[in-house]
C-alpha cells in the first residue's frame, strides 16, 4: 500500500515530514497529543499551534485577569474624581481624568493590531501591560492635576494594547469566560474606587494595579503562548518598521486627536472660541486629518486604518453605533459620581454602591441580548430598543435635582442600563456577520478604537458644558459667594466654607450645571438612532448557521485526511 506523508512546519523548524501507512496502526494519529499541540495546517503551510488542559487554563485566566485591572482601572477613578479635584484643586479638570485614558487607548488602537501581527504575541502583550503598570504607578504618585492627567494617558496606551493583545491570545472559544470577568469589572471598579478612597486615599486606586498585575505578567512570562501566524524574525521587522506599522499614519493621526481634544477643552475656558489659540487648534486638527487620509489612501490595505474596511458600510456604522453608545454609558458613569457626592453629599464609596442600578442592568441585558439576537436574527430591532431606552433614561438624568428621590435616580439608571446593555452586542454581532474571517481581527480593533474615541471627545466636551455652565449659575442662585472660589474647592471640598444659608444656591448651581453636561449625554444616545439604520437587515442567525455548515464540511475533508474533529473550533461571539 502507497505511504502518504503528512506535512508540519513551526517556527523553529520549517517543515517535517512524517510517513505513515494507512492502513496500518501507525496511520492513527493520538487525537489526544494532537488537540494539545496543532490546529489544522492554513492556506500557507503553517501549522497552526494551541494548547488546552491547564496550561491553557492558566493563560486564560491571566489574559482575562489582565483585562479585568483595565476595565476596572477605566471605571475605578469616577467615584474617586469628587475627591482629587478637592487636592488638586482642579475641578475644571474632570474631563481629562477620563478622556486622557480614553484617548490614550484610542489613539494607538489601530496600531497595536499590527504590532500582534507582526511581532511576537506573548513579548508585545507584556510590553503594552508594563506601560499600563507605568502609567498606574505616575497616577499614584501624581503630585498634581497634570501629572496625574499624563499618568492616565499612559496607562490608556498600555490598556489598548493589552485589550487587543486579548483578542489575539484568547481564541473565540474563550471567548465567554474572558466576557463574563470584563463585565465584572464594570461591577468592582466604581466600588473599588469608593473604597479605596473613603477608607484609604484615592492613590490606592492607581498603587492597586501594581502587584495584582505582576502576578498576570509572571504567569505570562512562565508560559509559552503559541503563534497563530508565521511571523518574522525581528531582525527583518526592524529596518521596514515603518513600513510594517506605519508610522507615518499614527504620527499625523494621534496630533490630529490630540488638537481637537485641547480646542475643546480651551474654547470657552481658557480661550474665548474666537481666539487665535483655539482657532488654531481646530485648524491643525483638520489640516492632519487631511494630510493623514491622503497617507491612507495611498497605502491601501497596508494603512492604519484600511479604508477598504472604513468603506465598508456596516463596519462603519457599527462603530460609529458603539461610539455612540459608549459615550452616552461613560458620560453618565462620570457625572453620576459628582451628583451624589457634590449634592447628596455621599461618600466615594456609597456613590460607588448607587451606581449599581445602572452596571447590574447593563450586566443582565449584556448577557441576554446575545442569545436573543442570535434567536431572532436580526440586528436593527434590537439597536431601536436599545436606542430609546437609552436615550430616555439619559435625558432623565438632566431632570435630577437636590431633593429628588432615590427611587428617581435608581429607575432612571435601570432604563438608561437596560438600552445601553442591550445595544453593547449589536455591533459585535453585525462586525462579524459583515466580514470575513481575514478582516474580522481588524474590524474588531476599529470597533474598539470607536468606544474609546468616543468617550474621550464627548467627556471633554461634557467638562466644558458643565464649567461654562457652573460658572454662570453660581452668580445666579448664590450671589453673595465668590465663584471662582467654590469651584477651586472641588465638587465636595465647597461645603467647607459655604454657609447654611447660600449651600441651597449652591447646590442647586451645580445641579443644573450637571443636567447641561446630561443633555449631551442624552444627544448620544438620540444619534444612535441615526446610525442603527446602517448595520443593515442581514439575516445573522443564517449566516452562523451556513459558516457551521461549512466548517463542519472543512472537519469532514480533514478528517479524512487524519486530522481530528477536536482540532476545529466553532466562532463565538467575544466583546471588546
């Protein structure tokens, strides 16, 4: 009987043959010893590695582990910001405490997909996790409003990193175990950063981070975490860096966000709108954008952002839908924390504790829209529901007041949670019924690059609605008080020199001033009703169903071939 040869390559040794006879014992390959070592061979002859068992175990848990610190380290610091704008004095500052972590991950977002492309996976994704330990350990020791704003930023470039690093190391198959501890940090971070700053200070929200992320990072370092493309070596990576990443793209880019950001931040504050600095700014802003499109299009595929992949309409959409609904959930995440404490005069902790209406509505509605929308087969009914619910409970929150009751505050959050969990898996699910496999890696990391995005612009322009609006209310209802005064004092440090008889003023100033900055919380959540409309009518149920049946097609040739059903893993959905 004729010999067939079986072909395997690896990094480390290109190509091997072994012979087996068919029909003989040794034809039968150890279905046990391959699922822990191979995946099927790829269109290119690479043989595609994965582990399982407790190694695999351990790998999860540390990537998983690791997004948990990113996630709670996003959400930790708005119960704790009523506290830093008392030391720094920097209540005008609020928007950056956010918008520079948010921008910090946005802005290199696109990037870090090619970084895991082309360099190893394990080395890049500790590099990015050891800028994030950075990043917390500057915001410890942050010794003004500056330093702790730069500090943010650095911890946001490593947390984009990290995030998309995930997504590479963790394939889809694990995928709900790495969704289900993100979602609890959603839960633990506000919590964590009422704790810490009522009973400790607010630097333990940052120090936290230092000695439970060595823990990941060692178990990282101690496993090997297999390559799922033919990479290489770095010798060869290195003198066409720039062609390989495109540096030029991400150095026009990231000064262009960098612009609009400050504009926003200065127009009113600092510089009047009509002012050459602010002028300027948007001018510098626009004229990179342009350059920088140019710079796309002219690299094609091989750009930043591939704009085959922008022109795509549901990829567009969907990201411009999670932009959106990011926004609207961080803005009232962040102004939430300064109602209560600034008004009701809670705590940083028990500000924490009244945010869980909104966080476990959205954590329920995460997990069940799902399964729902896989059930009925169709995105739009779901982003309609999700929309206006949102949108409503947002514009609740501009109707809170100094006296108003906490079943107020608690069901607004309920609704507004409810919407903002709903939409959070329709643009998962639309991204990956709109593209292939090849162009769902990339779609996945412009998804992200739009809910970081975002929130770090509209956050800004949040800060400026409520201080432009703080500023003129405080003359209107206290006008025996200096202004200038309560608003150097930080959102709670104002009770310690304002009498009995002006606080109701007061509070009341900073009341309204808050439900300025909801409109526009509000206004995000209206805008996904006019892009829902793009992630289209595709059937996405039929799909899933038609992509099994082709995979099951691709395990029966392989099968055939000696290769065993355990090697293939079915698509999951997995969130960002």
């Amino acid at each position: 009987m004729e010999n067939t040869a079986t072909k395997f390559s690896s990094p480390e040794n290109d190509e091997k043959t072994v012979e087996r006879n068919p029909g003989s014992s040794d034809s039968k390959i150890d279905g046990s010893r391959l699922r822990l070592e191979t995946k099927p061979v790829d269109e290119v002859g690479y043989q595609v590695e994965y582990v399982s068992g407790v190694k695999l175990a351990i790998i999860i848990a540390s990537v998983a582990f690791s997004c948990f610190l990113v996630l709670v380290d996003n959400m930790i610091v708005s119960t704790a910001i009523p506290r830093i704008t008392n030391q720094f004095k920097s209540l005008r500052d609020v928007g950056w405490y956010a918008s520079a972590y948010q921008f910090g991950s946005a802005a290199p977002q696109p990037l870090t997909g090619k970084i895991y492309t082309h360099f190893k996976t394990k080395w890049a994704f500790l590099t990015f996790f050891a800028i994030f330990e950075l990043g917390s350990l500057l915001c410890g020791v942050a010794d003004s409003s500056a330093m702790l704003i730069c500090g943010r930023a650095v911890a946001g470039l490593g947390a984009a990193g990290i995030l998309s690093g995930a997504l590479t190391i963790i394939s889809s198959c694990a995928a709900p175990e790495k969704r289900a501890i993100n979602q609890l940090g959603l839960v633990v971070g506000p919590l964590l950063g009422g704790v810490f700053t009522t009973f400790t200070t607010w630097r333990w929200c940052f120090y936290i981070n230092l000695p439970l992320g060595a823990v990941s990072e060692i178990a990282i370092i101690l496993l090997r975490i297999p390559e799922q493309t033919r990479k290489a070596p770095i010798r060869t990576i290195l003198p066409k860096l720039h062609h390989y990443l495109d540096l030029l793209g991400f150095c026009l880019f990231a000064p262009a966000i960098v612009m609009l950001l400050l504009a926003l931040q200065y127009g009113g504050n600092q510089f009047a709108w009509n002012s050459s600095q602010v002028i300027g700014l948007f001018c510098g802003f626009a004229a990179n954008i342009v350059v920088w499109y140019w710079w796309n299009s002219r690299l094609g595929d091989k750009a930043m952002l591939p704009l085959s992949l922008v022109s795509k309409r549901v990829v567009a959409m969907a990201v411009f839908y999670q932009a959106f609904i990011m926004a609207c959930l961080y803005g009232a995440i962040y102004f939430l924390p300064i109602n209560f404490q600034a008004i009701l005069n809670t705590n940083a902790m028990l500000s924490g504790v009244y945010l869980l209406p909104t966080i476990l509505s959205q954590l329920f509605m995460a997990g069940l829209s799902g399964p729902m929308i896989m059930k009925v087969g169709y995105l739009i009914p779901f982003a309609i529901f999700s929309t206006v619910l949102m949108s409503i409970g947002a514009g609740l929150y501009s109707t809170l007041g100094p006296n108003s009751s906490s079943g107020k505050w608690a069901g607004f959050q309920v609704l507004s949670g409810i919407g903002s969990g709903a939409g959070l898996q329709v643009t998962i699910i639309a991204i990956q019924a709109a593209t292939t496999g090849e162009e769902l890696s990339s779609a996945m990391t412009f998804l992200i690059f739009g809910q970081t995005l975002g929130p770090a612009i509209v956050l800004v322009i949040c800060n400026v609605i409520f201080d432009s609006a703080l500023e003129s209310q405080l003359p209107q209802h206290a006008p025996h008080i200096n202004a200038t005064a309560i608003i150097d004092a930080g959102a709670t440090g104002f009770r310690a020199f304002v009498g009995e008889a002006d606080l109701p003023g007061v509070l009341l100033a900073y009341s309204n001033s808050i439900d300025r900055a909801f409109y526009l919380v509000a206004a995000m959540g209206v805008m996904c009703g006019f892009v829902l409309w793009g992630l289209g009518w595709q059937n996405v149920s039929m799909k899933a169903t038609d992509e099994q049946d082709g995979q099951d097609e691709q395990v029966k040739d392989s099968t055939e071939n000696g290769i065993t059903k355990a090697n293939f893993i079915s698509p999951r959905l997995y969130s960002p």
